[in-house]
C-alpha cells in the first residue's frame, strides 16, 4: 500500500513557475513508476508526465521543454517542475503510482495560471 500526497500548487502568473512534490509513505515506494495527470472540471484525467523506477522519463508533447519529472528516491518523492505555464493549464494535477496491477493515486493539487 502506498499513500500519496501532493502539494506545491497555487496561483501564478502566466509564463510563471511552479514545483509540484508528489510524497509518499507506504514500503517500496522507489519500484514504483510515477506519472503527473492533471485535470480540468468535465474532462478528462491527462497524462503529463511519467518516471520508471529506473529513471526513465516521457513526456506529454504539450509539456516538453517546459515541464521536468524528477524523483528522490531517499525522500519518496516525486518532483513536477512547471516552467513557462499557460492558462490552459490551470488544472488539478494528481499523481499515481503504479506497480504491476497496483496503482495508487494523490488527492491532487490545485494549479491556478493567471494573471
């Protein structure tokens, strides 16, 4: 079992930035692959962002370049740096662990892109 914590959102202006941290608690957080989604009031949940247990990262192409997935491994957590941010992206971003059939997912976190 693992619980998930996200925090780091806010309000920012446009071509502003932000850290979100995606924590976790729970055994063997470090073999688990992470993504950031986000989500908007009647959409979807988006994939942004996802990093395998090894390191390996991919990216949403709306995010490249602007957006960098990190982890700790030590800390059990998880990093989504935010650069550039539009107001499009203005959004609840969530984090998930996933791990064979298991996946787990954060409460999320408030982003507001505005001026």
């Amino acid at each position: 079992q693992v619980h998930l914590v996200e925090s780091g959102g806010g309000l920012v202006q446009p071509g502003g930035s932000l850290r979100l941290s995606c924590s976790a608690s729970g055994s063997g957080f470090s073999a688990y692959g992470v993504g950031w989604f986000r989500q908007a009031p009647g959409k979807p949940r988006e994939f942004i962002a996802g990093i395998t247990s090894g390191g390996s990262r991919n990216y949403a192409d709306s995010v490249k370049g602007r957006f960098t997935i990190s982890r700790d491994n030590v800390k059990d957590t998880v990093y989504l740096q935010m650069n550039s941010l539009k107001p499009d992206a203005t959004e609840v971003y969530y984090c998930n662990a996933a791990l064979g059939l298991k996946g787990f997912w954060g409460q999320g976190t408030k982003v507001t892109v505005s001026s």
